[in-house]
DNA sequence: GTGAAAGCGCTAACAG
DNA sequence: CTGTTAGCGCTTTCAC
C-alpha cells in the first residue's frame, strides 16, 4: 500500500486538508508546519497519487500527442526524434507529462482523441499534420479543448499553430541560388496537399518572379517524401530541352535521391546542377558533395509549440500563430564559386 | 460537465453499478439491460472519466516511455520514431496509453520515474538504454514495477528484455564478407561501454576465428555514433602497411562517414574495400554505392517490446529474454563480384 | 492558520 | 440479475 496525504498527516499531527494545502503552497499556511509537513513527507517518500488529484481538479497535467501514421509523412522519420526532445524539454520545465496515442486509421485515430478527451486524460494536443477537412479539428474546436498545429491549417486560418515561414524560406532558398548566378531554376516538390508544399513552391515562384527569371512547368515535378521520389523525377525533369542548371528540392531525403539521379545520369554537382533542400537532417552533411539546406529548427518547432499548447491550457494570453526562425546552412551542392565554370 | 455513470444510468432506469458492470461486461448481466445501456451510452457520448477509473482500480492502463538523452544515443535518431510506431501498434491492440517522460540528467530522471510510478500513473516502464549500474533499474526492482529492457543490461543477466542477437548479427556480417572472399576484415566500433558493441564486436571476432583468419589490434577503431566518427577512423586505419580490404561498421550512420574517409582517400567501394554496416536505415540504399546492412527489426523490437511488458504487467508468463530477429541486406558495397578484382 | 466534512466518478463487496 | 453502500486519495468550502 502506497503512502497516502493521511499517513503523511498522522505522522505529522496535522490534518489532511493541511497536509494538501502544503503540496498546493497555500498562502495561508505557517511556515513551520509546511517545514514540519514537508519533512515527513521526505521521511515517508510521499508521492501524490496523480489520479486522485486529476478526478478532484479536473486536470491531468497532461498533454497528448498524436503519432502520425507512416502514410502520412516520411520524413517524421528525421524530425521525430528531434522534435519530441524539444517537446519533452519543455513539458518537463513546466511540469506537465506527455501522453503520445495513435490509431491505425482516421476514424480509430478520432476515436482516441474523443476517449482521452472526455475521460478526461489530456488537458490538450499537439497535432503533428495538417490534411485538409481534419476531423480531428472539427472535435477539437466543439468540444473546445486547447490545441495545437504543427504547421499550417489549410482549412482554417485561425487555427493556433507553430510553423515555419515556409514561403520565406523557400524564398531565401531560391535567392540563395540566383546569388550565385543561376538562371534557369527548377523545383522538385512534394505532395502536392500539404500546406507546407504550397508554400515552398510559393516562396519559389515569388524569388523567380522578382529577379524576373522565367518560371517553367517542365521544371517543377510533384513527388513524394519518398526513396525514390528525388531520383526517378530527375529523367524527367533533366529530358528536356533545356533541363533547369539548379534545382530547389522539398526535402533532404529526397535530395539524395536527387543527387543518386543526377550522379547517374552524369552530372556533377554541383558543377553541372546545383542544389538547394530543406530540412537539414544530420546527413546533409555527409553527402557527397554535402546538401546547402534550410535548417527548420526542429527542436525550436516542438519547444515553443508545447509552450505555446500550455500557455493556452492555462489560459495565459497566446498569439495564435508563431513562425520558428529558419536558416540557410550552404554547403557544396548549392556554390558556383566551388569549381568555377 | 461531462456526462457521468450516473447520468446514464438515469436515463437507462438503473444503478450505477449495472451501468459499471455493463462496462467491464460482466458477466452475470442480462443481455436486455446491457443492450438499453450501451444504447443510452451511445446516445448521451458517454466515455468513462479514466482517472476515477483509476483511482480505484490502482491501474492506470498506461506504460511509460523515457526519453534518453541525446548524449546516450544519436542512433536513435533514425531508430525512435520507427520504433515508437511499433510500440504503439502493439500498445493501441491492447488498450494501453503511453506516457513519456525524461529528464535533463540522471537524478531528474530517477525523479520522474519515482514520480509516476508511485503516484500510479503507470502500470509498467519501458527502458531505451542500458547504462552500466543503472540506478533506475535498482528503483524498479526495489519498488516491484514490471519495465523491459531494449538491448542488455551489463549488469543483470536476468532482467526482462528485448534485443537483437547481436553476437550473431555480426557473425553473419563478416561471414558474408569472408564468402565474398575477403580475408583482411576490420572493424570500426562505436562505444566500449555500449552491450551493443561489445556483442558486435564478438561475433566479429568469432566469424574471423572460425575462418582461421587474422584479428588485428590496428583493424579495430572504437569510435561514436557520431557524423565524423566513421570519416575520421578512416585516416587511422587505412595509414597501416597492411591496410583491410574489407570493414565491418557498426552503425549505418557511422558508415557514411567511412565512405565518405574511403572515398577522399582515393579507394573505391567495393572494389577496393569492401563494407558491411547495421541497422539498415532508410538512407543506406541511397548511398553510393548503397550499403549492405543489418536490419534489425526496429517496429518489431518496439512491437514486441510492449507486448512482453504488457504480459508482465497482466502477470502472464513470459521469457526473461526475447531475440528478434535480423536479416542481412546485401547491397553492392559488399560485393566482390560487383566489380571483379 | 487549521480541521471537519463533503464529494470528484468509478468499482466492488454485500445484500436481496 | 441488480441495487445499496462504502470507499479509492485528494481538494475545497465552511467553520472556528
């Protein structure tokens, strides 16, 4: 039998009620007894039971998080890991613990959020996608329990998110390589539904638009955030007449598909095709030549999205969307001053 | 407010204990009644309050997750989330939630595992590392909760857990490299502390015995799981006057590295050294030339891993020790006859 | 500043 | 087969 608030009370010749006011750090309590209460809650190893504590406030001190589907987004492969450590980091300092549920599709998945919802489980959610018509929000928003975006709804724009600038960066990107000279710019994307693809090819087309190069269809290729995806688009994209001498890829992973296609079909990178991507997953480096990539600030994303889910549980004030900062790491495949032409 | 047993049992015309005993289907309850109740139930979107639930019945149907620290394991940047997935799979099939939780160094770790673990929030814990003499294996055994091991303890050879044969793992691996002929085996390692490497290095050691083929103390580089480890070993082991013509790496991650050191030196894979890695990320067939690894079952490690511990936690009987099975997947960095000599 | 008592939503004897 | 009753461990009025 664990120890409860009236074992801690008995010994302590006090009340149970003033053994809780103690935990709660009650004004109103004399500094000796809290002394004295906390001593022998030390002594005894207390520890409150969370489920008592939940049913009477009504509060789980929990948030729950919904492991995507594979489906969904290949390259959580990468960001997972990173992203949850900052997610954790946060949690932790403000006292809060993470519930992480899934389900095998969109219907078990909205079951779920209903059963820790209602039961009473989670005091909020991140959400790691954004698919279009999301069911999840629509119960979320009726039931009014505070959540959180990762990325950018495409439904509604009130929606409380954390994202990156994902126009901006592609932007920042794509100028990046007109700054070294590159003219004939193409764009391999990736699906072609989700907001953050949108954008990248926004950011993209904008750069192209204000230096005045041409934008041509032949030169953006839709994809996957697959294996294959980078390196099958390049036949394509590099049969044509005038194939594009630079390329803005949506993804590191697909980028080294990219570089596999191009390598074999006698390219130099980047020489002959330069090359930009984004994400930058700890092998960008290692590539050969290694991948100029916009670093997202994955660890960022999940530590101010789990501020932000809290501050919006406690009712503190939030601005409903807040961009985390990119940054443009160049490295070889992107430089025209690396071999001169 | 949240509709509540007594709401429904209201509104079926019973007690609350029927509509309880509905609920866990007991079975002394006539079909008639149990059928009117999960009617009402549906109706009014009854979900039971979990932490109620809880607070009685002294389970919480939740297993916890702790986060290791990023200085433990950089591997586990390609391996969580897919693990994580087979945790959940499992998880979700046997009505279980997760709890993650961490902390900053090893004594904020000891205290959020003391803290849920006393405080009831979990029934059981599922353990990411094996540090030698680990103090909260200590806690767990003392306190009697049910947690599993994924990998080894160095420790106890009798704690739950689930891992790969990893001694047979590279047994398999350099006999694949002897039948392609090759006799000057080395192997790049990762850290001395880890079972991981120490079992790799065994059954490395042991397919070169069996061979009757030369161990060399300057073949054999201990390194991390970091980027530049595998390129800087490369420096090391090749400047001998007997450089190998073939390695064995630990870690796929690491092995980028020696290709990338291998390559810069000027040699060729395979023709010129040969390699044979672990852990089969998504990245090792996208490689030049791709990377012939060792999968280790990552979804299975983690869908297993839940399992066992779920048998604990239900007092079902289970082996102390499960092996999941490997698979070795050639590609060309390994092969002879790719490129004959 | 502290104690007594009621109750959060649920389960589990014990009756009947 | 079902209802009544008594808690699980904690917080929170309401007294004093």
């Amino acid at each position: 039998m664990a120890i409860t608030i009236k074992d801690v009370a008995k010994k302590a010749g006090v009340s149970p009620s003033t053994v809780s006011r103690v935990i709660a750090e009650h004004p109103r309590i004399s500094a000796k007894t809290s002394r004295r209460v906390k001593e022998v809650m030390d002594e005894l190893g207390y520890h409150p039971n969370m489920m008592a504590k939940s049913l009477v406030s009504r509060t789980s001190r929990t948030i729950g998080v919904i492991l995507p589907r594979p489906a969904e987004e290949l390259l959580l492969n990468f960001f997972f890991y990173e992203f949850m450590r900052g997610v954790m980091a946060q949690l932790t300092r403000a006292g809060y613990d993470l519930l992480m549920a899934g389900g095998n599709n969109e219907r078990e998945e909205l079951e779920t959020v209903t059963r820790l919802v209602r039961g009473g489980r989670i005091d909020g959610l991140l959400l790691l996608y954004s698919r279009a018509s999301d069911p999840v929000i629509s119960l979320l928003r009726k039931e009014d329990v505070p959540f959180l975006l990762v990325g950018r709804s495409l439904d509604y724009d009130d929606v409380p998110s954390v994202d990156n600038d994902n126009v901006q960066a592609a932007y920042d990107a794509t100028k990046h390589l007109i700054s070294q000279g590159q003219r004939r710019i193409g764009f391999v994307s990736g699906p072609a539904h989700l907001a953050m693809t949108q954008d990248r090819l926004a950011g993209y087309t904008k750069a192209l638009t204000e230096a005045g190069l041409p934008f041509k269809q032949g030169w953006v290729v839709e994809g996957e955030f697959l294996l294959e995806s980078g390196y099958r688009a390049m036949a394509s994209i590099m049969n044509q007449p005038e194939p594009p001498t630079a390329l803005v890829v949506i993804d590191d992973f697909v980028a080294f598909g990219v570089l596999k296609g191009l390598t074999e079909l006698g390219y130099r990178i980047p020489e002959d095709v330069a090359i930009v991507s984004f994400n930058n997953i700890a092998l960008s480096e290692l590539t050969m030549p290694p991948i100029t990539s916009v670093d997202i600030g994955t660890y960022q994303l999940g530590y101010t999205a789990s501020q932000m889910l809290i501050s919006t549980i406690q009712q503190d004030p939030v601005q409903q969307r807040q961009l985390i900062p990119h940054r443009l790491v160049v490295r070889e495949s992107s430089l025209r001053t690396f071999s001169p032409v």
